[in-house]
C-alpha cells in the first residue's frame, strides 16, 4: 500500500469534528461521527496491511502488536499519567476511586464496557470522567484482538471463503448494530461488535477496491459527495438512535472517498493540502489530549465553556497534540527493532501500565484523609443518588428509553371522574416535579405524567424523535380530551422557548383548564453536591451559580405570561432571594443532586402545602 495524503486530511477532518463536537457541541451537534471515520479508516490501513504481509507470507501477529504498542501506547501512558496527577488534584474521594478504575479499564482497554455500565440519562460520571474518550481506542483494540486471527484463517486455509467470512462477520455487526440501537442505544454506542462492520467496510476497500478502474469523472462526483456528505453529516445528525442506521450515512461517505479518492482528483488535493496534512498527524495525540484538558480546564475555572474558553481549551489542545506527537510519538515510533523487542515491549507496556494503576488506586486511601466526615456525607449523597422517583422508562422517556414505546399510558394517564385530575408535562425539569406533587397532592386529585428528557413541552415538536411524538401525543390528544383540570408545564427554559410556549398556550383552552407554568430553577456549573463537600463550598456557590443568567430567563418568562391567562410560578424566586442566596439543603440533604435537578427530598419539601409554592 502507497501512502496517501488525503487520508491526513480525513483524519484532520475527524478528529477537529470530534474536539470542536465536545468543546461547542452546539455548533456542530453531529461531530460525535469524527469517531466513525477513524474506524473506517483504521479499518482501510491496518487490515491493509496485514492482507498484504499475509500475501507475502510475512505477517507476524507478534510484530502486528509491537507496532501498535510503539505507535498507541506512549502518547496514551502521557496523557493518563498527566491525566492522573490533575484527577488527585481536583477529585474528590469518590471521584478520583471512580477514575482510578476507569484507568484500569483503559490500561486493559476494555473501557467501553465500563463506561457503558455508567451510562444513563443523569451519567454526571460519564461526562465528568477525564478518560471517557478511550472507549473508542477500547473498541479499536478489541477489533484488532482477534481480526488477524481471523484474516490469517480467511486468507490461508480459508481462502476460498475469505469474502464470505469477511462479509458474514460484518453483516452479523450490522444486524446486531441496528438491533441494540433500538434495543438498548448505549450499549450500541459503546459496544465493540456493533462497530466491527465499519472497520470490514474499510478494511474491504483496501483488499479488493485496489482494483477498481473507474472513470475520473465519476471518481471525482463520489469523492465530492463523500466529503460533502460527511461535513453535512457533522452539522446535521444528531444523536437520536445512533449508531444504528444512521451510522451508514458516515460510513459509507468515508467508504466512497477512500475507494475513489487518487492523485489529480480535487477532493484529493484538497484533502492533501498542508494544514490538513499537520492536522492529520497529530490526530491521535490531539484526540487524546483534548477531553482531560476539557474536563480539568473547566474544575479549575469553576465554569462553563464560553466563546473565549473555547478558543483557548482548542488551542491549548492543539499545543498539547503537536508536543505529543513530536516528542513522544514520532520518538518511540522510529526506534530501531532489535532482538527481543517483542518480548521488551509487552513488558515495558505491562510494568508501566501495572505500576501506574498501583499508584493511583493506592491513593484512593490516601484522598478521603482531605475531607471531614460531612464533605464526604456530601459526595455519597452524589454517588448514589438514585433517580427512580423521575419514573425512566415508565412516564419519563430518556435517551436510555428512548423508545415512544417505553410509555405507559395506563400506568401515566390516570385521570378519574368526580376527581380534580392534574397534568405534568415537561423534560427532567418537570419530571423532578412529580414525587412532590403525589407526596402532597389532595385526597381528591389525580397525578398524571408525561415527560421526555431535553423535550420541550411546546407544539414546536423539535429534538430527538421522542420529542415529537410525545409532545405531540401530549398536545393533540391528551390534553384536547379537557379530562384534566390542571396542566402543569415545566421545563429548562431558554429565552428562545418562549415564543412556542405562547403558541402552545394559545392552542389550550384555558376557559375550563387552569395552565400553571413552573419558571426555571436556579443552575450550577457543577453538581450542587459536589459544591457543598469542599471546604470553601460558600465561595464556591458563588463562582459556579448562574445567578444572573436564571434570573434574566425568569423575568422574561414573568413579564411575558402576566397578561396570559395562565398562573406562572417563579421557582427560581422561591429559591434564592435578591441577594443571591440560594436555598442549597433540605435538612441535611442537598436540595439538588446535580447541576439543577431536584432529589426527592427537594422535590417534596418545596410543593409542601405549607411551602410558598402552591399549585
């Protein structure tokens, strides 16, 4: 196989789509595919290359794995090691012990597994883990496990059969890839099988594609079309049932540039240009660099990403990528091979590897001595904090039950004759409302539910497809029906919801229906929880509360709904006051477990009949 420019600019294209998707995932919601495309080309080069040492009868399965230690494992011991040292830093107990082990599970790179039993709906572990980007180098390593084995089969004693074995594990991948995306999406996401037909796509293009001749003006439409496909991809999908089918509009763009793409075509030179070819050799340390400087930048500056944070983490990433590659990539991957050295490396990987995880799961004994016995009360209340009361998968779907089939009407709609029936609608932000409403309601009233996570509760019908349906079930079925005599509309608001949710009033007839509308409630940067457990939790209440950006959606949607027929409730008011203080415990239990929803304790104890909150 000869070297190809364009690939650089692929992987230029893949890995700025994923480091922009994770620091500004609103400016380019679809960069999560950046990942698909490593795969697909990870697929295209290495069983490339082992098809052709096969062929030469030169493959050693030994040699195969030297070569991907001396090209993977030294930028990815740097970034863990660092990455360790900032973790004992600014975790806490529970925090760092929860690294500790996602470092282990790195090191065996069986960390897409162990991320997947941390995912859900409220998976503050999942995006707050510094190491979270490794499940997808857990998934490469899990492919190139048993891929040569199988290769050396398909194409030695099997060679008969090499497509069809090729073809059969692929399609079996797929099949499984489509299935558990409707099934159970997060293991879909994080799997390793459900991802092995995008490396055969790849790796069959460089087996048999080689010998395509096709014309050079078609090559150059589907090239084109490749590329455009992609950049479109990044803008446009969206993370709702992926991987699953959608997951073959990126594939197979990819497919397309890397089986027509060739020198004098466009899309090659453009591919090939110099930026794109530097971004394309550091792809593999920016990649891995980029989300521990994500995660650490905003602990210590206590703060969301805004448009200068942006620039500067993306700028600090990129420094970190280019140090890495030059210093510790281009170092180790231009040592001499010696006698021994397959024996050497997988000793110097297993004893680094060994003696780094020994360090750091030592020091989960060592960190909890910082903390008093509160703080720590604190950090286990965050830990264990079980989410149930919101009803997932039953009244309340999430991406986890993302399915419109996951909600029971029967169980959710309960309304009753001669009974004053109330309705909540809403994301999270109104499904945290529904144990204190049943733990005060009246004996004469019903609850009813229907909630969606990140789903507006407006006939705007956007976001995730469970949005729109339930939303629509919710405002074209249910509530027409005038069975309820009380709606109660709550959600995360943003200033740019307001002008659906006055439509969406106006669609209700409130002549025999009370509206009540729950304004937003006041937010952190971090989990309150996790506030409260430092020492100097009061000044940091203040640098991580979004004071002023609540109070100014609270006062929009206030003046706003004044002259509507509807009854708006500030909860934000009955929350803090007008110096900024905010009610942050009920007894001696947070009043949020993250950073805005509220634990059982918070619900009840605020839509207490005799709280300042009366519906």
């Amino acid at each position: 196989m000869t070297f190809r420019e364009d690939i650089q600019g692929l992987r230029a294209l893949a890995v700025l789509s994923v480091v922009i998707y994770h620091i500004s995932p609103h400016h380019l919601p679809g960069g999560f595919i950046g990942v698909d495309i490593f795969f697909v080309i990870s697929g295209y080069l290495i069983m490339g290359q082992i098809y052709n040492k096969i062929q030469q009868n030169a493959f050693s399965i030994s040699n195969f794995y030297v070569k991907r230690f001396k090209r993977l494992f030294p930028a990815f011991f740097a970034t863990v090691s660092v990455s360790s040292f900032f973790a004992f830093l600014y975790f806490l107990p529970g925090e760092f012990s929860k690294y500790a082990w996602s470092l282990i599970s790195s090191c065996l790179y069986v960390s897409n597994f162990y991320f997947y039993t941390k995912s859900g709906y409220f998976d503050s572990e999942l995006q707050g883990s510094p190491l979270l980007h490794t499940w997808s180098l857990s998934v490469e390593e899990q492919f190139y496990a048993f891929m040569p084995i199988i290769m050396i089969l398909a194409y030695g004693a099997y060679k008969r059969f090499s497509i069809a074995i090729l073809t059969t594990i692929g399609v079996l991948s797929f099949i499984g890839c489509v299935y558990l995306t409707k099934s159970d999406v997060s293991f879909a996401f994080f799997a390793s099988f459900t991802r092995f037909w995008q490396f055969i796509l790849g790796g069959t293009i460089a087996i048999y594609g080689l010998h395509l001749k096709s014309h050079r003006t078609l090559c150059e439409l589907l090239t084109t079309i490749g590329v455009i496909t992609l950049l479109a991809s990044c803008f446009f999908l969206t993370h709702d049932e992926f991987p699953g089918i959608k997951a073959v509009i990126p594939t197979l763009a990819t497919v397309a540039v890397l089986a027509f793409s060739r020198k004098g075509l466009f899309i090659y030179r453009l591919l090939s240009i110099k930026p794109a070819e530097f971004i394309g050799n550091i792809s593999y340390s920016l990649y891995l660099w980029h989300w521990p400087v994500i995660i650490f930048y905003q602990l210590h500056f206590e703060t969301e990403l805004k448009a200068l944070d942006k620039v500067i983490v993306l700028t600090l990433s990129i420094l970190l990528g280019v140090l890495s590659y030059y210093f510790i990539e281009q170092r180790f991957r231009k040592s001499k091979n010696s006698k021994g050295v397959a024996r050497k490396a997988y000793l110097q990987v297993a004893f680094s590897s060994a003696i780094l995880c020994a360090v750091v799961y030592s020091l989960t004994y060592v960190l909890p001595m910082r903390f008093n016995e509160q703080q720590l009360a604190y950090e286990e209340f965050m830990n264990n904090h079980d989410a149930s009361y919101f009803r997932p998968g039953v009244c309340f779907l999430t991406s986890k039950y993302s399915d419109i089939s996951y909600f029971k009407k029967d169980t959710c709609l309960i309304a009753q004759e001669e009974k004053e029936n109330i309705l909540l609608v809403g994301d999270s932000h109104a499904a945290h409302w529904y144990a204190g409403l049943e733990a005060n309601k009246k004996p004469n009233q019903t609850i009813s539910q229907i909630t969606a996570s990140g789903c507006k509760p407006t006939i705007s019908y956007q976001g995730e497809k469970r949005c729109a349906q339930l939303m629509r079930i919710a405002f074209e079925e249910i509530i027409p029906t005038g069975r309820y005599e009380k709606i109660i509309i709550s959600a995360r608001w943003k200033i740019d919801d307001l002008p659906w949710l006055l439509k969406t009033l106006d669609r209700i007839d409130t002549a025999n229906t009370e509206v009540t509308v729950l304004g937003p409630i006041i937010e952190y940067t971090q989990p309150l929880p996790r506030i409260l457990a430092h020492s100097d939790f009061e000044y940091k209440l203040i640098r991580t509360q979004k004071y002023e950006f609540i109070e100014k959606i609270d006062s929009k949607f206030e003046n706003e709904l004044r002259n509507k027929n509807v009854k708006y409730i500030s909860i934000f008011k009955n929350i803090c006051d007008s110096t900024g203080n905010c009610k942050t415990l009920v007894g001696d239990k947070p009043l949020q477990f993250d950073y805005g929803h509220l634990t059982l304790e918070g619900s009840r104890s605020l839509l207490n009949r005799q709280s300042n909150i009366s519906l």
